[in-house]
C-alpha cells in the first residue's frame, strides 16, 4: 500500500493511506491530528470504505487535505490483536505463548506501533468478537465490535504506525472467536417505548431543532452524518419517521442547513434512524419512565416441544473454554453480580467510587486489589448529587495522581458518573401479584447504554433505593438482585449493588466482617450474588493486633471476601485508612479518600516496632524512660508487652540492634547509641528515636 512521498505534503500521504485501507476493506474514518482519538463525535457511524465519502472527510470545506490521523473501525468481520509492550507489558512474550502453546497463526496483516507493539488484523466473519483487555493474556487486547485501532500512516509523537506484515487478513480460527468470547449485539428495538408524536413529544423535538441541533454542513464532509444525527435525536424523543421529514422542513432545514436539503435528504435520514439508530423510539419521552415490563418472563409461556434434555458432556478442549472473566481479582467478574455490604459512614460510597476509578484506569493500587481487565465503568449513586459525586471523584484523583486524560484510552471514555437524586432511577416495582416483581424501562436504557459504550462494569449504590418492593421479603429481593445479574448477563459484564448491613450503624463489627448473612433484608439476597464483600470498621480486637492506638482505630477500614462461590477464600482483609485530601475551590473543605495500606500484626519484630513508633509519637519529643515508653503501650496486647513488669527489658532486647520500621507517619528511624542506656530518645526534627 505504498504512496507517494516525495512531493506529497503529510495531509495528501494519509489521505492516500486512507483511501487505500479503505479499498482493502477497512472501515476508516478521521482521528485527531497526531492524536489517537475520534476528529468527530459519532465515528461509529462515519466508518466507510467508499474512496468519496473518504476524500471528503480528510478535506476542509476549501477542498485543503487535512492531516487527520486513520482511525480503523473494527468489529463487523475485523478482530484486531493489540499487543502492548508500553513501559515493562510483556505483550510480545505473551504472543509467543498463544503462538507456541495454543498455535494461533500469526501471518496476517500487521502494523507495528510506534511504542514497539503489534496489531494483528483477522476476518472475523461470521463473529460477534468482545472487546477486551488483558483478559486472553497479560498486555493482550482484543479490538472488534465497537472498537476501534489507528491505522497504518498516522503518526503519534516521533512515532509512526507502519505495515510490518503486508498479507491479506487471515480468518479467524473458531477457537480463537471462542476464547475472545461472543460479544452481545448493538441493536436497538424499533418498538416505541410510548406512543409516538405525542404533544410533548412534538415540543420538546421542536425547540431542540431550533435551539440545540448542529448544523448541517453539507460541503464539510460530515453533513450526511450530522443529518442522520439530528434524525436519530427527533426519533428518540419519540416523533415517528414521517413527522421527522415534517419537523426538519418546517423548523431546520431552511435555518440550520447550508445549503437545504430538501425532502429527499430528511426521508434517507428519518429512514435510516429507525432502520439503524441504537435506542429505542421515546427513550427521552418524559413517559418512558413510568410503564414497566417484566424482564423475568419467558418469550414463549410454552416450553419447547421435547425440552428439556439430558445431554452429554460437550468435551470441549480445555484450552477452548473460556476461562472466568474477572475484572477485579475476588470482587467482580462478568456476567454476575456482586454485593458491596457496609453499615452506614463506612465509606461505600467512596469505596464504590474508587473502585470505578480504578477499573477505569486499570490501576490496582487505588483499590488495593488487582484490576485485571481495564474497562468502561458505570457509576449510579442515588444518595448524592452531581455535585458530591465530583469532590469525592476529585479527592481520589488528586491522591492517586489521577488525569482525565487517564479515564480516556484510546479516545474511548472509561469513566461514566451519574446521580438520581434530580431524576431517581428504579430497577424494579411490584407487579400484579403480591410477590411478583418486573423490572422498569429503565433497565432496558441501561442495557443499552451499556451495550452502546461498551461498559464492562455497572455499579449502583444504594439498592435500598433503586426499587419498589418489601425489603423483607425474600421472594421480592430475591428477583431484585435477579434483574442486577440479568443485566450482567445480557450485556455479559459485571454488575455490584452497594447494599446495607442488618446490624446497627457504629456497633461492633465482630462476628460480621466476611459475613454475607449481615445483608440487610430478605436472605435469599445471598443465593442470586456470586461474590460479595463487606466494609466495616476497625474494631478494638484488630487495632491490639495491628498495633494500632485504640483512639485512632476509627481511621481504619476493612474490605472482607463474604461470599467466595468462584474462588477460595483466604484468611485476611484489605485495609484502607481514612485520609483527607483538600480539594481546590472549597475552602479549606477537605474531603475523605480511603488509602490501601498495609498493616503489621503485633506478633512480629516489624510490628512491634510499629507499636513503639505509635508510643514514642504520643510521648513527643524529648527523653523518656522505658518505663514510661512501656506504660505507653496498649496494655491489652499480647505477645512481649504483655507481662507489664517485663516490657522495658523486652523493649531494650528489640533494640539490640539499629533497625528502620515504616509507620503511618513516614520512616521513623530507631537506633541503639546505649546498649545499657535507660532513655529512649525522640527527636521530632529528624524522627529519629535512640537510646541515650
């Protein structure tokens, strides 16, 4: 695919390519200049391989070339194989893996990144391929439906992505589509969610038409798609294909196109919106909240003749099957749903904001647990407003060293934030019979939603109040988890409901950390969860073990595993501590993060060491007696402090040499000067503590 270089300017050279991919097959539309993101909202949609539609849109209204970077769509027959060697990913050695071990043929089309990575390109004909990350193998990304790559010729940086392996796209192996997994298709119903061209309906598309829509351009090169745009707005709002031409004559085409289309133009566009558009007809309709629908009932009340079977095992090659899709190691996996259980003022909120967070980014170290697959995530919180949501979004991001560029990959959105405080959202309400329950509309926006950006995982929080039945009830909570785990299947990504504790707030969390039966509510709630996790606070017993002051202990919060149906469960928690961050603009308001920390026990020298540290800080500076370092510590700690009259001379025997221990405070140093001195020394200046 070679173009000419010599007098060609940068523009005329990606144009070129462009056109050229597109004449193998590819469907290609505008990235930003030396960027990897979309130049144009609605890039799904622009793809082409028509050399004019091409022409057009890598050209300014003068008919000037633009240097936009190729964007490739991928999906629709096309599977790429992004491998990532960026930082210390082992990317290529993980392709050596699935090469050698699960032969997967690698003679096909591929682009070598200007980081040192590979995309390989297959014929996915025939497959639905999931997008994912790192889930087939470690720096191994898989892009096909609704994604996208950067095509050869762009150039990032210094960088230019070029064709290594200039061969015909090779088919993808069955196998191979198997491991990757099937991907649920974006297609949206053309049945009206309420009736159509209602009055409402008719004004609020109006003066969106004259108020909000974009203009049309047509010698832009994205007239057609900004057309089909406002078409698919007017159908959402709920105006039927034949009012949409109406509308758009009467009230758009004269004032926002240049020039007028006309008639024939508006009827394509009303006809390619119902044909094509992803939502449903009245899905903004003010009404579509209110009719429900029952997602629990079958197509057919009549079972299928001679159903159900017994049927063999299916003896599948082990290497074939899809292994379970975690995207949080113990705490979120696809296609289940997952329970974050706390009292309230635990912290779920910020832990469940946080969590978000760090899928979004794939950084484990803001969670404190490995995110194994980076993913789209979606945030609802019904308890605060947009407003609460963004400090506390902000203070983690500030404390982690978090960017919104970071939230993006690849010019995709990872991070989506919503509040139903203005506009509360409902999963489910009673049905016609005492303990029947349907789901809303709403779950169905969700779905789609869902499916339309990708979305890996769907946080809601609290479930208390996302639905309309009796909370006691098992058979109605029971049906209630059931529509969280039949949008996890449906859209095949993982789904969590932050949910409240039985027990009263502030009481002892002894007997109900890891404990999926303090759920309040219903019990069989835990049956329809696959995992889950409580949050509680520090209690007295974990603050003796881990040396940590009794006065202090209300800092610290626990992440337990209660319900372990995928994996084994190990003993211990993830700890976090409660730490301000101050957030610009509020005044001085500082607004509370939780920290993963690591926490010593108080039967080893490290935490001992630790215990000291928190004695000799509430001393102060200055000498003191190991008596009264020793009258410091928690008297109820076992171990070597535990007999009284022996805690100096254990003291003096911990110091028997120099020795560092790391505190919550930073590196306090602790040095011997007297192997017989009687003092302990602490000097705050440069936190150290001898003997003297």
């Amino acid at each position: 695919m070679a173009v000419e270089v010599a007098t060609q300017s940068m523009a005329e050279q990606l144009l070129g390519s462009a056109v050229e991919l597109g004449r193998r097959g590819f469907r290609v539309f505008p990235l930003q200049v030396d960027q990897k993101k979309p130049a144009h909202e609605g890039w799904e949609d622009q793809a082409t391989t028509d050399p004019t539609r091409i022409d057009a849109m890598w050209r300014d209204p003068f008919g000037e070339p633009i240097p936009y970077n190729i964007g490739i769509a991928t999906g629709d027959g096309l599977t790429v194989v992004d491998v990532d060697v960026k930082g210390d990913r082992l990317g290529l050695e993980s392709l050596e893996d699935l090469k050698s071990r699960l032969r997967l043929d690698v003679a096909t089309f591929t682009v070598r990144t200007p980081s040192g990575g590979l995309h390989l390109y297959y014929d996915s004909t025939g497959f639905e391929v999931r997008c994912s990350a790192s889930r087939i193998a470690a720096a191994i990304d898989i892009r096909s439906e609704g994604g996208l790559v950067v095509g050869p010729g762009s150039t990032v940086g210094e960088g230019t992505y070029e064709v290594q392996s200039d061969l015909p796209a090779k088919p993808i192996a069955p196998w191979f589509a198997s491991l990757c997994g099937v991907h649920t298709a974006k297609t949206g119903s053309t049945q009206p969610m309420v009736d159509l061209d209602t009055p409402d309906a008719i004004e609020r598309a109006t003066a969106w038409l004259r108020n909000e829509a974009p203009l049309v351009i047509a010698d832009s090169g994205n007239g057609d798609h900004t057309g089909y745009q406002v078409a698919c707005r007017l159908k959402d709002f709920g105006v039927s294909e034949s009012e949409i031409v109406a509308l758009c004559l009467e009230h758009f085409d004269e004032e926002k196109s240049h020039p007028p289309q006309g008639e024939e133009f508006w009827e394509a566009k009303a006809s390619n919106a119902y044909r094509h558009g992803r939502l449903t007809p009245g899905v903004l309709h003010p009404m579509a909240d209110f009719e429900a629908e029952d997602l629990d009932k079958p197509e057919s009340a009549s079972p299928k003749p001679g159903w159900p079977l017994a049927e063999p095992p299916r003896r599948r090659d082990p290497a074939a099957i899809p292994v379970r899709r975690w995207i949080v190691g113990n705490t979120f996996a696809r296609n289940f749903t997952s329970g974050i259980i706390a009292p309230g003022g635990t912290g779920k909120t910020q832990f469940a904001i946080q969590a978000a967070l760090a899928v979004a980014t794939g950084r484990s170290d803001i969670i404190g647990r490995p995110v194994l697959e980076r993913v789209p995530v979606w945030y609802w919180n019904q308890e605060d407003d947009m407003d609460e949501l963004d400090r506390r979004l902000a203070a983690a991001m500030q404390h982690f060293g978090v960017s919104w560029a970071d939230t993006e990959l690849d010019g995709r959105q990872m991070l989506f934030l919503s509040s139903g405080v203005e506009r509360p959202l409902t999963l489910a309400t009673r049905g016609s019979s005492e303990e029947d329950v349907v789901a809303t509309p709403q779950v169905g926006q969700i779905i789609r939603q869902i499916n339309d950006k990708g979305i890996g995982l769907f946080i809601a929080d609290p479930l208390a109040e996302l639905h309309k039945v009796t909370e006691n009830s098992n058979e109605q909570m029971r049906q209630v988890w059931g529509v969280l785990r039949r949008i996890a299947v449906e859209c095949q990504c993982a789904t969590a409901a932050g949910a409240h504790t039985r027990k009263p707030d502030g009481a002892s969390s002894e007997g109900h950390v890891g404990n999926v039966d303090t759920l309040r509510g219903g019990g069989s709630q835990a049956g329809v969860m696959r995992t889950s996790v409580t949050l509680f606070e520090m209690s007295e017993k974990a603050a003796k073990e881990h040396g940590v002051n009794l006065k202090d202990r209300h800092l610290y919060v626990r992440l337990d595993d209660a319900k372990t149906n995928l994996f084994l469960k190990k003993p211990g928690a993830t700890w976090y501590k409660r730490t301000s961050v101050p957030v610009g603009g509020l005044d001085g308001q500082k607004i509370g993060i939780l920290a993963p920390v690591t926490l010593l026990t108080g039967q080893t020298d490290e935490g001992l060491l630790n215990i000291l540290a928190e004695a000799l800080t509430n001393l102060g500076p200055g000498e003191h007696k190991l008596a009264a370092v020793a009258n410091e510590v928690d008297p109820a700690l076992r171990g070597p402090f535990a007999d009284t009259r022996n805690r100096a001379r254990a003291i003096k025997e911990l110091f028997a040499g120099a020795a560092t221990v790391e505190t919550d405070r930073g590196q306090m140093h602790l040095r011997v000067e007297d192997s017989v001195g009687s003092f302990l020394r602490l000097d705050a200046a440069s936190s150290e503590a001898f003997f003297c």
